[in-house]
C-alpha cells in the first residue's frame, strides 16, 4: 500500500499504512464513530479522498489492501471502497478474494450490514465493478452468485452481459428460484442486442415447467 505519510483523519495522525489498517478496522468493529463521529469507515475515507487527504490511486491501493486483508471488517470496508471508485481494475481483485478467502471469512456477517454475509458483500461489490464483457471475468461472477443463491443481482448480469450458452444455462434456474420480475424492460433490452439473444430467452423461458411459465409469463405480459 504506497501512500504519503503521515495522513491525518479528524484529530488523528497516522503514521504507517499498518495503523490505518488497524484503525479501519478497529472502527468497523464497533460499528463506526469511534474516529469520526456518526460515520463508518467508508464514509470518513471517502471524504479524505474528497479534501484532498487522499488521493485516487491512494484509496484504490487502501481497497485492495483491505480486500486481501483475511478479516471481514477490512473485506467489507475494501468492498464498500471498490464500489465507490467503480474502478474496473479492481474487479479481478473482488473475485480473487471470493475464490481465495477460506469458508470462515466469506459466510461471517458483514459487520456494516448484519442481514449479508462478507460472501454477499464480495458478490455484490463485483457485480458493480467487474468488467462483465470479458468472458472469463463474466463466468466468474455468474458462477459466483449462482452458487450463492443472488437471482436478483444474477439475471441484471446475465440479461445486460450473458451470452446465448449462459442465458440458455441459467435464466430457468434463476426463475425456478421465484424470482419475481421486476420489469420487463430489461429482457426487452437483452433482446434487442441480437437475434440469438432473444431466441435464447424465449428458449430459456419455453424450458420452464408449466406452473413457473406461467407465473414469468404473467409478469412479462407474455400469452404462450
């Protein structure tokens, strides 16, 4: 982690890298405000990097720190800073850490949101960030959130990004799940993008058994 110091935060001076780790996660611990009042991590560090205390490439070089960092308090707080940069660069990182990090990390609770696991988090944080046109990066992720059960972040990547082989292979999952569609448009938009796209779906959607059809159908305005 190459940054300038010493680098204040309110009345604080850090002198290392390794004591703003350590009050990064200190402070995520207790639920934040223990260095800034009201604010957690994430917002305090964004609003060095807004006045000037930290630089972009700084903040990227502290997200990726804090993402392969083994602790779910840095893992949440490094996420939570790649979806503000929504720095590309920083996406096979995301995806690293969701392969790598042992069992333990990724099911623990997100410490800034007790409803996700850190797994979640990850999830979610690379769908913002990666670069879902590259096929191997795209395959990563939709594996990823099929195997953690996030229909609502999956068919978002898969409508915008899938090829025909994926939308064929998972769009019946996702809706066997029952997922209710939130609007049509984006699988009028995944149509558009080619002809063997919309064959895909309508392909996806005929393999469905009759009882969850009909339920996609009624909420796509279809009649089969």
């Amino acid at each position: 982690m190459d940054m300038a110091f010493p680098l204040t935060i309110a009345d604080r001076t850090i002198e290392t890298g390794p004591q703003l780790l350590e009050l990064i996660i200190e402070d995520t611990g207790a639920g934040g405000g223990t260095v800034v009042k009201g604010e957690t991590p994430p917002t305090w560090i964004v609003k060095a990097q807004e006045q000037g205390s930290l630089t972009t490439v700084e903040m990227r070089g502290l997200a990726a720190a804090l993402i392969q960092r083994g602790l779910p308090a840095s893992v949440s707080v490094g996420a939570r800073l790649a979806m503000v940069l929504g720095d590309a660069e920083l996406g096979p990182l995301l995806l690293h850490a969701l392969a790598g990090h042992d069992v333990g990390l990724l099911l623990a609770l997100d410490p800034l949101d007790q409803e996700r696991s850190i797994e979640d988090t990850l999830l979610r944080a690379s769908a913002e960030v990666v670069d879902a046109s590259d096929p191997d990066l795209r395959e990563q992720l939709l594996t990823g959130l099929r195997n953690a059960s996030l229909p609502e972040v999956e068919v978002d990547i898969l409508l915008r990004f899938g090829d025909t082989e994926q939308i064929r292979r998972w769009l019946p999952a996702i809706f066997t799940e029952a997922l209710d569609v939130p609007s049509v448009a984006p699988f009028q938009e995944a149509s558009n993008r080619s002809p063997e796209i919309a064959k895909a779906i309508d392909d996806a959607l005929d393999a469905l058994p009759p009882e969850i059809r009909q339920r996609v159908d009624e909420q796509l305005g279809h009649s089969r």
